[in-house]
C-alpha cells in the first residue's frame, strides 16, 4: 500500500439487515432483541420488506413504527443505520415505467416516504427502484430514452434527500434487464445525476452481485465470424436483431455494425470480478451488502464453514480492495467519496428454515466478520 497522508480512507463498520427476519420476527422489538442475540452488532439496515413498506401501510402506523424503534435503539444499544428497499419494490420496472404516472406514484408513495422514515432515524437511505423490460432492452431508441427517465427520477430523488439530510445509494445489479450492472455504467449514473442536480447519489455494491456479467459478454470477431458460418448463435446472450441477422447469414461486418448499436447489452470482464468493484468504486459505496458466493451464485448464504469453504468473499481482501479505491485518481465528476462505509449482512433464509438454524447461521456470520473488524469505526488501511 502506497504511503500517502492525503488520503482519507474511510472507517468501516458492521452491520445487519433485518431482512433474516421478515415473517417471523416483524415488531421492531422483536427483530431488535433478535439482532442483539446474534452477537456483537450495533448496526441496522431495517428492510422495507419488514413490514414498513409505505405502500401497504399509513403515515400512523410509520409514526408508531419509528417511535418504537427509536426506544428500543436507546434501551438495546442499538442503531437503525440505513434504510433499504426490499424484494417488493425490486418486482416491478418502477422508474423505468414508460408511464410518467407510474414513474411519479413510485417516487411519491415509495421513495418519499422511506426518505422521511430514514431523515427520522438519522438513517441513509437505499434500494432499486427499476429494470428494463425486453421491449425496451430490444430497441436502443427506447432503451436511451427509458434511461432518461431514469436518471432524471434519480437526479429528483437525489435532490429530495439532500433536502432532507439524507445519504441516497442505488444498488449495483448484474444484468441487463436489472441495470447498475457494470462498472462504466455505474460511474456514467453517478456522474449524470451528481450533475443534474449537484446532489450525490451513490451505490450500494454487492458481494456477490457480478454473477451474471460473464453472462454477456461481446462475442469476438472470430466468433462472429463462427456464429455467421453456422448460421446459429448458439447460447450467446444477444439481442433478437442481432440473432436474427446470424441466422440469416448477414456479413460478419454488419453483425459488429449491430453489436455496436446493442453495447448496452454487453459487460466486460471486470464487471463479474468482485474485487475490481470495490477497488474501483468501493469509495462510492455507502453500504456494501454482504453475503457469501464461490462467485457464480447470488443466494445471499452466510459466512458459515460450510459457505466460507468455497466463499470468495475474504475479509482481508475485501479491505484491500476498498483501499485501493481510495488510492486510485478520482473519476471525473464523481460525489465526493464516502466517510464511512457500512458492510452489511444481506443473508436470506427460507420459509422452511427453522428459527434456531437462522439465528445460529447469524451468529456464526457475525463472529467470524468481528474477528476481522474488532470494533466499528476503525479505517480501512488498519483493517488490512
């Protein structure tokens, strides 16, 4: 590591999000006394899914929700630090909607309100509120214009929660169909909205959310060449246009042609590498959500023996690579980088799964990240 004494790195803490408890432990005193259990934890990442979704319930029952968990931060010694949308909201093409309406009713009656459940908290606020449909994916006219409207939501959304003193973070995904996929694409968001509007808006990266770039990846000229000799494209993910003209024996050249027009359907090989995320945007990243992966899978295990076994998601490494963020020369027109940056437990467990096994797989998580992180608040580079 470079010795260098400009350089701020950012303090890390540990943190949980309450999604393990979602059906089973729903009042906040109950998921609160249920986070104490599992070990040394002062941080929370309250789920919307958790029963506090603005769209199913009311401005009282949000009023209630807040005081109470209010109470049980001062009697557990806990902290509701961020404040995430859930698996409802990830349903549904939200922001991207080509209706303005549908695009408005999600910022009005989901986002707005979560930004003032979170400015009550003394929270930051997080989710992902669009996708894009294969309609749009199949036309790059549509599909620019969809992410217009997406980035002008974001830049709005943004501003609101600038209004309202709140830090703002877009989750990173892995896939088209999702966007925030790839590492350009990230940087080119962050950058068009911080300049919409002079408002960060940051990202949340995800331990094992680069499962599925290797997935598209541009096929080589020579394999074009093959696909077009074939007139078959094979398992290649491409757009309908694209496969249409292979299986018409269209010329090589006019496939490239094609191929240029759909980039946006294509990753790099860096966007399925974990660590070229953290060490490239890891000072963006408020909240880093963690969960274990052998890197080919995003089904949110804890960091257990039997996980870790063949788990990519190291510590230490982790660390390293958020430093190097630091280390590296700031993109052009990005927010300023982040100060602290929470690392928090996203692990999902099934319906079927007993309460016993979920608190212990909790638990075990939790010890071997503190054997790591020995008290919250320490900087990266003293972690390593």
């Amino acid at each position: 590591m470079k010795e260098d004494k400009a350089i701020q790195y950012p303090r890390i803490h540990l943190a949980v999000d309450n999604c393990f408890a979602i059906k089973r432990w729903v009042e906040p005193a109950e998921w609160m006394r249920k986070v104490r259990e599992i070990g040394d934890i002062r941080y929370i990442q309250a789920s919307t899914d958790n029963e506090i979704d603005p769209s199913h319930n009311t401005q009282a029952f949000r009023d209630e929700w807040v005081a109470e968990v209010k109470k049980y931060e001062q009697e557990l010694g806990l902290k509701v630090a961020s404040f995430y949308s859930g698996y409802a909201t990830y349903r549904t093409v939200g922001i991207a909607s080509l209706s303005k309406s549908k695009r408005r009713a999600m910022i009005e009656k989901y986002f707005k309100p979560t930004v003032d459940v979170a400015a009550s908290l003394g929270a930051q606020v997080g989710n992902t509120l669009s996708a894009y449909s294969d309609t749009v994916l199949q036309n790059p006219e549509m599909f620019r214009l969809t992410t217009d409207y997406i980035e002008n939501s974001l830049a709005g959304m943004s501003a609101y929660a600038n209004r309202k003193g709140v830090t703002f973070s877009y989750e990173q995904m892995y896939t088209p169909t999702q966007g925030m996929w790839t590492i350009d694409g990230c940087i080119s968001c962050m950058r068009n909205v911080y300049a919409h509007t002079r408002n960060p808006m940051y990202i949340t990266i995800d331990t094992a959310h680069q499962a599925g770039q290797l997935l598209f990846l541009r096929p080589a000229p020579d394999e074009v060449h093959k696909m077009v000799q074939a007139g078959e494209p094979g398992a290649c993910r491409l757009p309908a246009q694209v496969k249409k003209a292979i299986r018409d024996r269209q010329r090589p050249e006019l496939i490239e042609e094609l191929l240029d027009r759909y980039s946006y359907w294509f990753a790099q090989p860096r966007d399925a590498d974990l660590f070229e995320w953290l060490g490239i945007l890891g000072a963006y990243s408020p909240v880093i959500h963690l969960q274990q992966t052998d890197g080919t899978y995003s089904s949110h295990k804890p960091f257990t023996t039997k996980y870790n076994a063949a788990g990519i998601v190291k510590p230490k490494d982790v660390f390293a690579a958020i430093a190097r963020s630091y280390e590296r020369p700031t993109p052009e027109g990005l927010p300023p980088q982040v100060t602290d940056i929470y690392l928090a437990f996203e692990l999902f467990f099934g319906i079927t799964e007993s309460a016993d096994n979920i608190i212990s797989d909790m638990r075990e998580s939790v010890a071997w990240w503190r054997e790591y992180i020995p008290r919250d608040g320490m900087t990266v580079e003293k972690l390593i």
